[in-house]
C-alpha cells in the first residue's frame, strides 16, 4: 500500500513531463521560427519605404528637369515628407545621416520650385544621386 502511495505521484509527474516537454521544445522552436519571420518582413518593409523614397526622389527631378515646377513641389514635399518620416523610425545611423543631410536642404528646394528657378535641378542632382546610392540595399 505505501509502494502504491509513491508510485502514482512518480508516475504522475513522469507523465506530466512526458507531454509537457516536447510541447515546450515546439513552442520555442515555433517560437524562433516567428522571430525569424518577423525580422525578414521588417527588411521588406524596409526595403519597400527606401524604394518609394527613391521613386519621389526621382520623379521630384524629372518634373524639375521637365519645368514642372508646381507638380515637382507636390513631389518635393512628397519626398521629403517620406525622408523625413523613414529618418524619424529607421535605427541605421548611416541612413539617418543621408537623410538628414537631404532633409537640410528642404527649404531651398522647395522655395526654389515656388519661384520657378531652374537652378533648382543642379540643387536636386547631389539629393538624388545621394539617395539613389545610399539606399540600395
């Protein structure tokens, strides 16, 4: 009787151990797994905001270049809008300091296209080849 007494608890936990730890072993590899998952769609993400900058970047230029100046405002404010927000959330201090170093130039440019001057497009050149470069990934 006092065998039976410490047999069932043993057997107990033996079996609670039992399905307890191979379910322990999938939640963390399911679990890493997740994480991995989540990394690559912040990449993508990433990756996907850098293109739509150099996408505004470069139509900003080519309505520039095309003396479109009121449609390249519309696109100067949309791409320094989006620099601006990307400098803001991004944590690669590379990127932050191409950013801010375009975003200096902000006020120029878009004074600039207000006026209609077509210096304005020698002043997009360096911003566009900056950005082009420095957000290839």
């Amino acid at each position: 009787m006092r065998n039976s007494l410490i047999v069932w608890p043993i057997l107990l936990i033996a079996g609670f151990l039992a399905g307890f730890i191979p379910q322990h072993s999938k939640a963390n590899r399911l679990e890493q797994k997740v994480s991995a998952s989540t990394a690559q769609i912040e990449a993508c993400q990433l990756s996907e905001q850098l293109s739509q900058l150099r996408d505004a970047a470069t139509l900003m230029f080519l309505e520039a270049t095309q003396k479109n100046y009121g449609t390249s405002g519309d696109d100067a404010n949309r791409f320094f809008d989006q620099a601006q927000g990307l400098e803001n959330s991004t944590q690669d201090e590379a990127l932050r300091t191409l950013l801010g170093g375009t975003l200096s130039m902000r006020d120029r440019i878009i004074a600039d296209l207000a006026k209609g001057d077509a210096a304005v497009v020698s002043e997009m050149q360096p911003i566009l080849s900056k950005v082009e470069q420095g957000t290839k990934r």
